[in-house]
C-alpha cells in the first residue's frame, strides 16, 4: 500500500497534464479554422506562368538640364573676344556667313542687353532665345554694347554674350552687326531650325 500511494499523485499529474494537452490542441484548431473561414480554395496547384516584366518608363529630363550639360563642355577661359565677333558651328555655307556678315538676313526678332547686369543679362538672354525657337526665328539682332564703362579690361558683357550664345546649340552662327545695326556693339545671329535641332537632340540623348 506504501509503494502505491507514493505513484498515485505522479499518476494524477500526468493523466491532468493528458486533459490539458488536448485541450489546448483543440483551442489552436479551433483558432486556426476560425482565421481560414473565409479563404477561397486555389483554381490550380501548378506555379504561376512566367510574365516578362515590361521595360520601365523613361524619365524625360527637363530641356534646361540638357542645355546646362551641353555648357559644360566649353570653359569661359577658352574663348576670346576680340572688338569683331565671328562664330560658325562646321559645316555652315561659307555663303551664309557672308550674308550675315553683310546684314543681308533679314532680322525677325532683336533683344537690347546693353546696361544690364551680368546676371539679369543671361536670363533675358535665355528668355530671348526661348521666344526665338517658339516664333521660329531664323536671324536674331542681340545689342550688348561696346562696354564703354569697363574701363579696366575687355567690355563684360560683350565677353559673357560671345562665350554664352556659343553654348547653345540653336545658334549656328554669329558675327559682329554693321555699323548702321550698331557695329562692334551689337551682334547678327543665325538660328537653328528648332525641329531639327530637337531631332538631333533626341539622338544624341539616346
């Protein structure tokens, strides 16, 4: 009788510890179908078909960001500005720039820079430019001035216009205007075509 009271308590723990494990096993079953009630059975157990990711969309990167990388390429250092202007991109007829030269294009649009300050000059000079390509400009008349008051060195903004008008791929060609369009003063400029130029841009972007 001693030895069975002595196994009587183990034998009550684990028949008690029997109960509890099933009971616990069916609370988890009952959670686990309570929380897949609503799930809908697979049409089919065979693996999703291949699908060919479609090529991602191309950002279009803003024009004025395409001419700053553009100016990037010529340092102010490296241009002179002698008192005549004369500019032309390869590949211009020699007899183009004669007739510009001559004043002999007639001017469709024309933009006074003289007295300005550098900064505000190279904004209008920007906007001028923009009007120029939307009004299809094909011959520009820029006035910059002699530069009279730079007493000490070239004229300034004479220097910045002939450094700054051979950044932009619009202008093919420039030179000093006559003396009845204002001489040394002033400029003539010759303008791209601004459908083809986009044509080339985008080519040369891709």
């Amino acid at each position: 009788m001693a030895n069975s009271a002595r196994t009587y308590p183990g034998h009550v723990r684990a028949v008690a510890n029997k109960a509890m494990s099933k009971q616990v096993h069916e609370s988890e079953t009952a959670l686990f179908r309570q929380a897949i009630e609503d799930a809908a059975p697979i049409a089919t157990d065979q693996a999703e078909p291949f699908h060919r990711r479609p090529p991602p969309v191309p950002i279009r990167q803003p024009q004025h960001l395409l001419e700053q990388e553009d100016r990037a390429t010529l340092s102010e250092s490296e241009v002179e500005t002698p008192e005549y202007l004369l500019f032309a991109r390869p590949g211009i007829q020699k007899r183009l720039i004669a007739d510009l030269q001559r004043g002999y294009l007639p001017i469709d649009l024309e933009v006074d820079l003289h007295g300005l300050t550098v900064v505000f000059a190279e904004r209008v000079l920007d906007e001028f430019l923009r009007e120029c390509a939307h009004q299809r400009v094909r011959c520009a008349h820029i006035i910059h001035g002699k530069g009279s008051r730079s007493t000490e060195g070239p004229p300034v903004l004479k220097c910045k216009v002939n450094y700054w008008l051979r950044l932009r791929e619009q202008v093919l060609a420039f030179a000093s205007a006559t003396r009845r369009d204002g001489g040394t003063g002033a400029l003539y400029v010759l303008l791209r075509n601004p459908a083809k130029g986009q044509r080339q841009k985008r080519r040369r972007h891709r």
